[in-house]
C-alpha cells in the first residue's frame, strides 16, 4: 500500500514536471516535443453592480475559458459567458513569446501559470496552480487602474461598455485534460 501511493505520487509529479516543460518550451518556443497538447478548463462565476448606463444590481455572468498548450505554436483560448438568457463567445491566440495583446499567458513557476487581461479601467489576473495530473486551483483578481472607481465591462446583452461599481468572483474551478 505505501508502495502503491508513493508510486502514484511519484507519476503525478512527473506529470506535473512534464506539464510545467511543455508549457516552458511553448512559451520559449522550442523545438517540437513528443507528447500532445496540454488542455486546461477553467471557470468562474463573477457578480456585478452595473451603475450606468443603466442600473442592474447582482448581474451574475458564468465565465468558461478553454485554453490548450501546443508545443511551438502558443496558446490557444476559448472562452464564453452566460448571464441568463445572454451568451457570447470569444477566442484568441498567442503566439510563443508574444506578450501584447488583450490576454497574456505566462509561465511563473513549476506549479503555476498567470493571465492577465487588459479590461479598458482594470486589469484581471488570474492565477493558476497544477496540483496534481489533473486538478488545478484558480484564483481570479480584478484592480482597478490608477485614478479610475469603476469597472468597464463589455456588456454581453448589446456587445457595449457597460459601467460596474462593483466586481466581484464567487466561484471558481480548474481542471487538466
């Protein structure tokens, strides 16, 4: 039995150790490695109180972001929000050492990735932890820039600015294909 369990814990590991050099030489943009892409599911669930242009306390948005790691060619991003009877889509692409843009993916550690998102009056990290071969924790922070009080959000509803006094996420998941 202890032998069983130091086994598994030794194959989560170098799961872990091989997800981590993947997702290095993707941002590095090494050479091609054996192995397919790796595949992240996140989501999170946010609440907000629009303050103009019109007045909507309590909007309540399901995030889901679909992000898959191939070697040499970035990241690629899915992503879709749902608020009630509103729904979007959304995706982008990164390319290997490419930081501009309106997300980032990095790398900041063996166990953990960042994005961070360019909003027009705040930025959004979030941060992304590896705790096993297949599990992972997401935390989400919204701040807002320098001299600005509210949050400038596209609204899902008419694909305009929408004005939040408040921002906040409630729960959260994260998941390794």
């Amino acid at each position: 039995m202890v032998e069983h369990f130091a086994r598994k814990r030794t194959n989560l590991g170098a799961r872990l150790v091989s997800i981590v050099g993947a997702l290095s030489f993707i941002f590095a943009s090494a050479p091609s490695m054996a192995g397919g892409p790796i595949q992240i599911d996140l989501t999170y669930d946010s609440e907000m109180d629009m303050v103009r242009p019109e007045n909507h306390p309590g909007i309540a948005v399901h995030h889901n972001l679909h992000v898959t790691f191939v070697n040499g060619k970035g990241v690629t991003e899915n992503r879709d929000r749902n608020a009630g009877r509103y729904q979007d889509k959304n995706s982008m692409t990164q390319a290997p050492r490419e930081e501009a843009g309106y997300a980032t993916w990095r790398v900041l550690s063996q166990d953990k990735l960042m994005r961070i998102e360019r909003d027009p009056q705040s930025t959004r990290t979030m941060i992304v932890t590896l705790t096993s071969a297949s599990t992972c924790t997401l935390e989400v922070k919204d701040e807002l820039k320098s001299g600005f009080n509210e949050y400038a959000f596209l609204r899902i509803s008419t694909h305009s600015l929408g004005y939040f006094s408040s921002y906040r996420v409630v729960g959260t998941s994260c998941t390794i294909r």
